[in-house]
C-alpha cells in the first residue's frame, strides 16, 4: 500500500489581517461563498463553527480532483456533481486554525484531513497582513498525481482567499 500523501500550500494577503480572514474560515458551513469549485455548503449536524459539526459540499463539478481526461468523459453526466460530507475536528481559536475531515465523498478522496491556519504575516514592502496556510493528509487519489493535487490545492487557495479579500472590502 502506498504512503499517504500529504500536502502543503500557503498564500499570503498583504493587506488582510488574520483577525479578518479568521471569521471566514470558522463560518464552516459556509466556505461555497468563497471556494471557486462549489456551488453550495450547508450544515447537516451540529453548530456552525464548532467541534463535530458537519457540512455537506456541494460541487459544481467534480474536476477538482478527476483527471482531464476523466473529467472530458463525463461532460454530459450527472457523475460531474461532487459531494462531500465533512467534519470539523479541530477549532484553535488562539492560533486561528481548524482541522476538519472528510466522512464521507465521490471525489475519490478516503483518509482525508486537512488544517487551515492563519497567521500574521507580511510581505517584502513592509504591509502587515496574514499568511493562510493549508496542509492536507490523504491516502493517494486514483489516476492523479500528487504534483497535480498540489497544483489544484495552491490554484483554489489563491482563488479563495482572493473572494475572501473582496468580500472584505466590498462588505458581502
């Protein structure tokens, strides 16, 4: 059996500071506002935002893990809508981080877990901002190649946290 995969990708926000991009992360049932692959995320169990609780996420697609030329075969198939069942198992709120777990899913992801932390951080001219930092454990996802799961990791995060900064300073 292979070894787990495990992954990290990180971005940084010069002008958003952890405090603000915290709230974001923590609305667990959620995250559809700002994740660029999903079409919806709702709460089936618990509260939002703390230990247990559980979120199903909806894709509009299941290209985020599938393979182009997987995902070309089933343009015209109901087979192209993900879903995930997932569980928050960790919330520090000092540290701004959460860990949540995937129960259950048809995007061909078993073992899964991941942390989001965010932290202070800045860039090069001296703007203070925050540092979102997203690492995953996941057993080795069938007809994908780790670089490319990484690849889709950093693309979504930065796609993410750019409708996070937007939602901050359009207000919405």
């Amino acid at each position: 059996m292979e070894e787990k995969w495990e992954g990290k990708v990180s971005t940084t926000l010069p002008s958003t500071k952890p405090h603000q991009i915290w709230p974001l992360f923590k609305d667990f049932f959620n995250i559809h506002k700002y994740f660029p692959t999903l079409s919806n995320s709702y709460g089936v169990h618990g509260t939002n935002g703390e230990v247990g609780c559980i979120r199903v996420c909806v894709g509009s697609s299941r290209s985020f893990f599938l393979p182009k030329k997987d995902f070309d075969s089933k343009i015209n198939s109901e087979e192209l809508v993900s879903l995930s069942k997932e569980r928050l198992i960790a919330v520090d709120e000092v540290n701004k981080s959460l860990s949540y777990e995937i129960v259950e899913s048809n995007i061909g992801l078993t073992s899964y877990v991941a942390t989001v932390m965010i932290s202070q951080g800045g860039d090069d001219l001296g703007n203070e901002g925050c540092v979102i930092e997203w690492s995953f454990t996941v057993d080795p996802v069938q007809g994908l190649k780790y670089e490319d799961m990484v690849k889709k990791y950093e693309v979504s995060l930065l796609k993410m946290a750019k409708a996070m900064e937007d939602s901050l300073i359009t207000g919405s």
